[in-house]
C-alpha cells in the first residue's frame, strides 16, 4: 500500500495552482511594459532637464527630450494603474469530486 493518499495529491495540486498564479501575476506583460516606460522615462525626462542650449537650439527650442520622458513616464504608469485596477483573474479549474452543474 501506499503512503500517498487521495487528499496529499489534491493538497499537492492546489499548492501548484497556488504557485501557478502568482508566477503568472508576476509575469503580467502589464507590469513589465510599465516598469520599463517608467524607468526609461524617469532617465529621458532627467536628460530633459538638464538639457543645454545648444542642444535646445539644435531642437528648433523644443525640448524633445522632456516631453518624450514625460509621455513615457505618463504610460509606464498608466500600465501600472492599469494592473492595480484590474489585476490578473487565473482561472480556478473545477475539482473532479463535484459533479456536472445543470
């Protein structure tokens, strides 16, 4: 006979759907694109700042830069907020022990 009862295995599986989602929640694309348009803009918008005059010149007086960090700082949250608001719902499988809902 064997040690491994019915109620290990599904104590088993029920901590790999456990695992299974928040690897899953961690890997959301939401938060990588989010992270990453963060910090690039957080970089781009401090390249921004200090910007000098020739290179504004050389712009036609627009600070490019600036307004690129900005719009990629206002993205990379969006998909932040997004993810917070609306966070990533796994499907939950059916046990075996219920039977055919009617």
């Amino acid at each position: 006979m064997s040690d491994y009862s019915e109620s290990d295995a599904q104590r088993e599986v029920s901590e790999l759907e456990k695992k299974s989602a928040t690897a899953a929640s961690l890997f959301d694309i939401r938060r990588i694109i989010g992270g990453l348009f963060v910090v690039y803009g957080v970089i781009v918008t401090i390249a921004g700042i200090t910007a000098s005059d020739a290179a504004l010149a050389k712009a036609d007086g627009v600070n490019i830069n600036l307004w690129t960090g900005l719009g990629m700082l206002a993205l990379g949250l969006f998909f932040l907020v997004w993810l917070w608001l609306r966070p990533l719902a796994v499907p939950v499988p059916a046990s075996e022990d219920e039977g055919p809902e009617e």
